[in-house]
C-alpha cells in the first residue's frame, strides 16, 4: 500500500511518522505539507520552508506541498485539497496518515473528505492518553521548539521554548500536554527519524490576529490571538 503522509514538522507528526515508519504498514510514504503560498511558511506553524527542506532531507522521504493563498475559505481549502488527494489516488495511494489524537471532529471531516476519493485515513497515535504520547516523544529523544502558542490558553513566554520534561510541568491544568486543542505548535529538530539534528536560532515572537471564517465548524473553538516565534535556520539571515 503507498500512502500519503500529512507532515506539519511538528511533535506530534514527527511521532506518527516514527510509529508508521516502525510498522512498515506502507510499501511508499509521500510526505505532504501545506504551506504558505505568499509567505513561503508551514500553513498554522509559520516554519520556514527552508526549515522543512531540512527536516525533509534529513528524514529521506519525498515531499509534495499543497501552496494555499493568504486568504483561503473554507469552500475552497476543500476544493483544493481534494484535487490534491485525487491526483494521488490516480498515482495508486490509497491511504492518508494524520497524527490527530483525540479531536472526532477533525477526524470525522478528514475521513469524509478521504471518502470523496476513495481513500481512507489512518490515525497511529488515535486515543492514546497525551501523557503517555509526550513520555513517548521524550523517552525517545526527539526534540522540539515551540514555534506558535493560542495567547488564550498560554503566556508568550512560552513561545520559543523547547519542549522538555520542565516544558511540561509548567504547563497550565486546562493546557492539554501536546496541544491536542491547539493550545500549541512546534518545530521538531532532532530525533529518532532524521539522520542529523538540524540546527536552527531562535528569531523573533510576534503577535498575529485572525478572523475566523462565519461557519467555520471545524474550527469553532478555534481562537484568534496567537503568538509566533521565528525559528531561522543558522544559514539564514534576516
């Protein structure tokens, strides 16, 4: 079977391709990321694409990208994507793979979707306590930076720090550990998947508004206020 694999170069990507990669469920694993068209960043993370090109040479796995504009509906994101999907379902890829955890909703649309061209999702970290999936990531010495936080769920401060054992329990109680609901993104730099680690610095944190679409209902918790902080890779200079 050859599958798609949605990679965001986040923590809990990183840790569905490490267990799918251990299952050699797939006989081929295409990565596909949405990216920024304007801004030439991870569509959510704000990652720099030249950070992801990194990520991905380190890996070895191919990448495709799905290029979003700056202003995308709802409507057209799905027809995008599903034209995306059906181009590789007609190159012989029958299944998508996610690192979603517990969210039905998300879940529910990304398999409704899948369905339109006769794909089907697969969820390696589905319902696995948090707790455990972020010992998991740890015990196995990936490495992460967060690269984005919800500034109504958490403190800038938090922006820019590397997730480690004192990360966490800093963590506020109604914070879920790996962000499940958005509270937080990252930016995986070293790990059990890559050959080397990939050196980054840390940039600036800034602060972005955004207005949610009227309808949305797959991001109707979705928050609007969010914090970024620019990872740069030690080639690049700004």
């Amino acid at each position: 079977m050859k599958a798609i694999f949605n990679w965001s170069g986040g923590k809990d990507s990183s840790l569905a391709l490490y267990k799918t990669l251990q299952s050699k469920k797939y006989e081929a694993l295409m990565m596909l990321t949405a990216m920024s068209e304007e801004y030439e960043r991870i569509s959510m993370h704000g990652v720099r694409g030249s950070l992801l090109r990194q990520q991905v040479a380190q890996i070895g796995l191919p990448l495709a990208t799905l290029q979003l504009p700056t202003t995308l509906s709802m409507e057209e994101y799905d027809k995008q994507l599903a034209k995306k999907m059906q181009g590789f379902r007609d190159d012989g890829f029958t299944h998508s793979v996610f690192g979603d955890i517990f969210l039905e909703d998300l879940r529910q649309y990304r398999e409704d979707k899948l369905a339109l061209v006769d794909m089907k999702g697969d969820f390696p970290l589905w319902k696995i306590p948090t707790d455990k999936l972020m010992d998991e990531f740890l015990d196995l010495g990936f490495k992460a930076v967060v690269v984005c936080i919800n500034g109504s769920k958490l403190d800038k401060s938090f922006a820019g720090r590397v997730i480690d054992r004192d990360f966490v329990k800093d963590l506020p109680k109604d914070v879920d550990v790996c962000g499940e609901n958005g509270e937080y993104h990252s930016f995986v730099f070293d790990g059990p998947i890559f050959n080397n680690p990939i050196p980054y610095e840390i940039g600036e944190t800034v602060h972005k508004s955004y207005k949610k679409e009227e309808g949305d209902e797959i991001h109707k918790e979705w928050q609007t206020e969010f914090y970024y902080t620019d990872i740069l890779p030690v080639t690049e200079t700004v």
